[in-house]
C-alpha cells in the first residue's frame, strides 16, 4: 500500500457530477482558456517571501490578530465602491490602513476587493439589467470588462509598489459580477429588453447570458486578469469554483500549473444546502491539486456558530479536514476566535493546526503522523490522515457518528466525538492496523518519538495498543467508565514501528475480552523536545513526560 501523502483520486479533470463542456469561441470581448494541453508545466518565478502556514483570522476584527498568538496573519478586505469614486481615480487608504496594523504587528494577511457595493458611476457606462442577488451589471459587456481589468490593474500597481508588499499573505481574486461571487442570472434577466436601464450614453450590448458561455468565460478572463497583473510578485488565491464549476474537463488547469493558488469559501464538515456534489467537487480539488504539492491553498469555512450543532466540534473536525485536504493556510472566522477566548476547547485545534500545516509533501520534516477515524458521508468521505493509514477500515472496525453533532458521541463539551471508529467484536471486528509512510518512518529511526491513543472511556474492559509481537511490543489500558474522552500517551524509540504486524501494520488497537473499545485518532509525534503529557482536552499536565516504553493515561 502507498503510504505517500499524495493524491489518491484521478489527477485528470473532476467532473462530480458537474457537466463540463469545453467551450469553443468566445463572447465578444471575454478571452477563452488556453486549450493546449498536455505538455509538461514550466517553472513559475515565486515570490522570495514565505509566510508561515496555519490559521489565519477572516471576517473578524484584525485587532483579535494582535492578541492572539495562534493567529498567523489576517484579512484585509476593501469594497470596490469605496476604492473607486470615479472611473480611473483610486483611493487605497483603507487598503493602506490594514497594511500599516499588520506592519505594525508583524503578521502577513491575504487582500480581497470585493464589489457586495458598487460604484455608482459604473451605470454611465454599462446596463443594469436585474436586480437578483442585488443589482446585476451586464458584466459580460466588454465595457464592463474593461473596467475590470483597469481597476485590477491599479490594484496591482499600488500592491507592487508599496513598502508593505512583503506582508501580502495574496490576493484572493474575486469575480464580482453579481455581488462578490456570484454569476448566475435569472431567466427573466439574460437578454436585452425594456426592463434593463441602460447607460446615459445608450450603448446597448446586444449579447444575451447563457450558461453555457458567458459567465465561463468572464470568470476565467477575470481570474486570468489578476494573474497577468499581480504575478510573480504577489500570490494570486483563484476560487476553487472555476476549476470545478466553470472548467471542469481541466480547460483552466494551466492557471495552476502557471503558479496560482486555490481557494474556497464553503467548506463544511457536514453537508448544508442541496448541491452537495458542487461543494464536494472543490474540497477533491484541493486533495488533487494541494494535497499533492501541485498548488498552496487557502480555505473559509461556511457559516457562524448557530449554523453547527456543536460549534466544538465542528470546528475542530472542520481544521482536520483541511490538514487532510492539503490546505497550508486554514482561514477561520472570527466567531470561533472569539469563542476560543472564552471556551479553551477552542485553541488545542488551532494549535494543532499551526503544528502541521504546510507539511503534507514533507513525511521527513513533518512533526508527526496521525490518523483520524470517522467514515462520513461526504466533504471528503473517510477517515483523515496524515502520513499514517488505517488499513482497511470498514473491514476491520466500525464507524460511529453523531448526527452531525446533535447526538456526540462522549462528552458534549469535548471536541472529538463527532465521529469515530469502534471494534466489534461479535462481527470479528476486533483488531485494526495502521501503517505509517515509508519515508515518515526511515525518519524515526534514529530518534525517540511519542505515541497518543484517543478512546472514549465509556465502559470498563480493556484495550490494547501494539507496534510489534511479545508483550515488549504492546501495552494494555484498563477503562474505568468516566465517559469521557481520554487521552493514552507511551514514549517509544522511533526504531520500534517496523511495518511487520499483520497486513504489514506498524501499530494496531485491540479489543481485551468482550468489551468494544470507540477511538478518535492515533499520533505518533518527533519527541526531540521534552514535552508534558496533555490531559484529555489537549492541554499540558503539571508533570514530566513518560520514559520510554512506559504508558500514561491522562485524566
């Protein structure tokens, strides 16, 4: 079995059910993809900056930034109304602002214009022609893209010039055609007609929308424009929705393979809405294209608080989905940050999100592998993995949910138990295996390493841990029925995971007796450094850490 943290799926185009069709011509004024395909890719010049990976604060106050430590950087995010006043004058003070207070803190940020407001000189030039979602401009009107392309331009022109250019995390490239994201229209709208208000001048476009073509099209020339602009100099975040949604027979694929990251604004543990193939679609994007060190990626996650029945949860298995995803710059909203002040559930995630972010094509320098258990249904589906593998897992344990988190499994208050994995013993199920990368575990050999357990302490019985034959390879845990969350630690030389347990396992968790045993993750972690032990909630323990060989459960 290849261990590598490399993509699983086909590296060709994603389709989920999302049809593609590759689009010939183009809408007067709107550039189609390059469509020569198949040659090798080039090598793009990148910026000589690189900011650290982790999470990073969006849609919350940047002064949380400041206070918090986990927070590796920020957001700055401008309307293009207020950046605009007339047609070719800019004002970047509150662009400049944000620069100066991350300058100021010494913490990068990603920058986004987007247009929920637009200017009210742009009606002079182009037809309102709706009002879904907001006023709709007819921005597949060439002059409508024109004007995009100038106010890029400038905004390229002011990012590339200025003293805090070395700050900028990227540009996040937004379409802003109908509000920010958003490009469908109505059938009501799509053709010219006596309804739309058409500029002073009387210019008229007699194009009419189709789906098929023209938001295809502007979304790639608009994507293509803040790559011409802003690279190499500054990283340029393209909206994961144009991969999947827009090309998805791989017509844009070259945007990537030119140096542009990717992006997302959806992401979800659990599914949400009715179009679960669209947002499945660009979390496998980012597992095909981030994941295997094709691209960077840069994620937001969907909705506040009230929308996730337990927020604890959600949260940390949302984190956990993007480490499996391959995304280095994990964006999380300021609700969860504010709530991380107030509940200390909250930070072990984030802190476990900065310790393995942007090592996912690195199993020799990544400070450890773990494995977390659930099955899913989706977003993607299957346990979450890091350089460390359940083999087989349907066909040797069971997956246990939670209903989304309405019906936790342990503790409400603890953030695990939103899914799981148990033994079965009355089906044979009793045993489980994992195997750890080659190439993660050649890079334990010569050092010790720590081995973490998490199971749910809901009935007596026993459970075993093994990594090799004999009772030197193996440790049992007695449970006591606290039904909570419990954490087991033993300190092992990295040398004792050789892969020759059953189905070439490096470790395995056993059911003792009778009695099921439901599991969370398993970590192998680096111990170069002496760390305490964490108690159940990840928190460290008064104490030093176990000597090697010797088991610790944390209470």
């Amino acid at each position: 079995m290849k261990m590598m943290m490399r993509a699983k799926i086909n590296t060709g185009a994603i389709t989920l059910g999302v049809a593609g069709v590759i689009l010939a011509g183009a809408v007067a004024g709107i550039g189609a993809p390059n469509t020569k395909q198949g040659s090798a890719p080039t090598a793009v010049a990148q910026p000589t900056q690189e900011h650290p990976a982790g999470c990073y604060l969006i849609w919350g106050n940047r002064d949380l930034v400041r206070t918090c430590d986990f927070l590796k950087g920020g957001q700055i995010m401008v309307q293009w109304r207020d950046i605009a006043p007339a047609r070719g004058k800019f004002d970047w003070s509150k662009l400049d602002e944000g620069l100066r207070f991350f300058a100021k803190i010494g913490r990068p940020t990603s920058v986004q214009v987007n247009a929920n407001t637009k200017p009210d000189w742009l009606w002079d030039y182009v037809a309102n022609c709706g009002n879904n979602r907001g006023v709709i401009p007819q921005y597949w009107d060439p002059r409508y893209i024109t004007i995009q392309k100038e106010w890029i331009t400038a905004l390229a022109d002011h990012l590339k010039a200025s003293p805090y250019k070395h700050l900028i995390l990227c540009v996040r490239a937004s379409p802003n055609a109908i509000g920010t994201e958003h490009t469908w229209v109505l059938p009501a709208d799509r053709s010219p007609s006596d309804t739309w208000i058409y500029p002073p001048d009387g210019h008229r476009c007699p194009t009419p929308w189709t789906r098929g073509e023209t938001s295809k099209k502007y979304y790639y020339t608009i994507m293509k424009t803040y790559m011409d602009a802003l690279m190499p100099e500054i990283n340029v975040a393209l909206r994961a929705n144009l991969f999947t949604q827009s090309y998805p027979d791989g017509e844009a694929q070259h945007l990537i393979d030119e140096g542009g990251w990717i992006f997302g604004t959806g992401s979800d543990i659990d599914p949400h809405g009715g179009n679960y193939k669209t947002y499945e679609a660009v979390d496998l994007l980012s597992v095909q294209m981030a994941r295997s060190g094709k691209t960077k990626a840069y994620w937001e996650n969907w909705g506040t608080v009230e929308s996730h029945p337990n927020g604890i949860s959600w949260n940390y298995w949302r984190c956990l989905m993007e480490l499996h995803k391959g995304v280095s710059y994990v964006a999380v909203k300021g609700w969860a940050v504010r709530a991380s002040l107030e509940n200390p559930e909250y930070r072990p995630t984030f802190e476990f999100v900065n310790r393995y972010a942007g090592f996912h094509t690195s199993p020799t320098k990544s400070p450890g592998a773990w494995c977390a258990l659930r099955k899913g249904k989706e977003r993607p589906s299957g346990n979450y993995w890091w350089f460390l593998e359940q083999i087989d897992p349907d066909g040797t344990s069971v997956a246990v949910e939670s209903d989304y988190g309405r019906k936790m499994i342990g503790l409400d208050e603890q953030r695990f138990g939103r899914f799981a994995r148990r033994t079965d013993v009355t089906s044979g199920k009793r045993e489980f295996f994992f195997q750890l990368d080659p190439e993660f575990r050649a890079s334990l050999r010569r050092q010790p390493c720590r081995l973490r357990v998490w199971y749910l302490d809901d009935r007596q019985g026993a459970w075993q841990v093994r990594w090799a034959s004999g009772p030197t390879g193996e440790r049992t845990v007695q449970k006591s029925g606290s039904g909570r969350w419990k954490e087991y630690v033993v300190d092992l030389p990295g040398s004792a995971f050789h892969g020759m347990l059953e189905r070439k396992g490096d470790l395995s968790l056993v059911a003792m007796g009778e009695n099921d045993t439901t599991f969370h993750m398993v970590e192998i972690t680096r111990a170069r450094e002496k760390r305490g032990v964490n108690d159940e909630n990840g928190r460290p323990q008064q104490g030093s850490p176990t000597k090697h060989g010797v088991g610790r459960v944390s209470h």
